[in-house]
C-alpha cells in the first residue's frame, strides 16, 4: 500500500502546490488523483517529482504492507 502524506509534507515546505505540479511540471491530474487516493504511480513520475522537490522517494511516498504481505515477506525472509 502506498501512503503519500510524507509528499503532501515535502511539498508545504518546498513551496510547492498541486496546481504548479499540474500546471508549471505537467504532472497529469491523473497522476495527482492516483497520489490522492494513495495509488501507485510510475517510478518514472517518482524520480521527476525528487527533481521537482529536490528531494528523496522516501520524501514523497512510503510504502506499507497489509497482514498478508507481512506474512509473504517473512516466508520469503526465512
């Protein structure tokens, strides 16, 4: 799952607003909706939005994992 409250925080500090991404960076408002309902967006989109907010993917998205994957990712650990 992935959460981008820590995009919303990076962007209050550098500035930057949803409109100048849409309008000024031309991320898609498709993109922007994705963000908002937390939906994946391409790494391509990640890397230009670091460019963007000067800053690092973990600036922008975290990723989380529901009781299943945790589940997946300790079988495949052992």
């Amino acid at each position: 799952m992935y959460n981008y409250d820590s995009l919303w925080r990076t962007m209050k500090e550098r500035g930057v607003t949803t409109y100048s991404l849409v309008n000024h960076y031309n991320i898609s408002s498709h993109t922007m909706s994705n963000i908002r309902h937390n939906e994946n967006i391409t790494v391509e989109t990640l890397h230009r939005l670091c460019q963007i907010l000067h800053c690092q993917a973990s600036d922008i998205v975290e990723i989380t994992f529901d009781e299943e994957e945790e589940v997946l990712y300790k079988d495949i650990k052992r």
